[in-house]
C-alpha cells in the first residue's frame, strides 16, 4: 500500500577538498494506493549494514500517487561523522501508528549508497603558509658617485 518511487542526494560543502562533503539536500518521493496519508520519514546514515537514525521529519501527507508531495531535506553534518562512504536509510512510517510502512535503502537505490561525506568538525580547510623571499642589489648613492667619479677621471 506504501512505496518509495525514488530517492537522490545532491552533495555540497567540501572545505577541505577531499572529496567528502559536509552538507547535502536528500529528497525523496513516497507514494500510497490511499487518496491521503498522514506520514512521516526517519532518516538514517550508516555504513557496513550499521545505520543511525540522523533525522526524523515532520508529519507531511502523501497524496496517492503524485510527484508533488516529494519531501527535500537540507542537511549539513555539524559533527561526530568522520571521513566515509555512508549509506542511507528511511523509514516511512505511519503518522498515527508508528507503524513501518516502507523503506528504501542503498540496496534498492544506487543514489543511496557510498555517499562520500563528513561532518564539519572532520572538515577543516587546508591551510599552508607560504613564504616568497626576493632578494635585489641596489646601488647606493655613493656607489652612484664613485662609479661617475672614476668615469670622470678616466676621461682627463
């Protein structure tokens, strides 16, 4: 009676230019055979078949079969996420019962899995300090003087 009909990540915010992002949108569509469904999703990141719950929405209501009630989540991991390749996991779950009603996870959908990410706290800008050293000859006013000097002199 419930199913996801697609889910996809869009990754940003990769200060240190690792390949692994601190911030990302997760959207995802759900769907039901009912005209109307009170629902809501809880989010979870995990890897190696471990996952954590990361966020639980706020009720939203499907309506039947329609792309217009997908649901965008904009995510950024303040801290405790080191570097990785996180799979995602959500639970639609029943609004008045708590019921689990669907899930969709990296096996199911490809744009789930491997998502390279890392919280803010892991994600620290590379710094380097670097140092240009010039070194120049000048000629001095006496040295000016001296070489018009002996020019002078070799002329008499």
């Amino acid at each position: 009676d419930y199913w996801f009909y697609d889910a996809w990540m869009t990754l940003y915010t990769d200060r240190d230019y690792d390949g692994y992002y601190a911030s990302f949108d997760l959207e995802f569509d759900a769907d039901t055979n009912y005209y109307q469904a009170p629902v809501y999703a809880i989010v979870y990141l995990g890897t190696n078949d471990y996952y954590e719950a990361f966020h639980v929405t706020s009720v939203f209501n499907l309506y039947s079969d329609s792309s217009d009630d997908s649901v965008l989540l904009e995510s950024e991991l303040v801290s405790g996420y080191p570097s990785n390749d996180y799979d995602i996991l959500i639970e639609l779950i029943d609004a008045q019962t708590d019921q689990v009603l669907a899930t969709i996870d990296a096996y199911e959908d490809a744009d789930l899995s491997y998502e390279s990410m890392e919280s803010f706290d892991y994600d620290r800008p590379v710094t380097s300090e670097v140092v240009v050293e010039t070194h120049a000859g000048s000629w001095s006013m006496w040295m000016s003087l001296g070489l018009l000097g002996l020019i002078l002199w070799r002329r008499r």
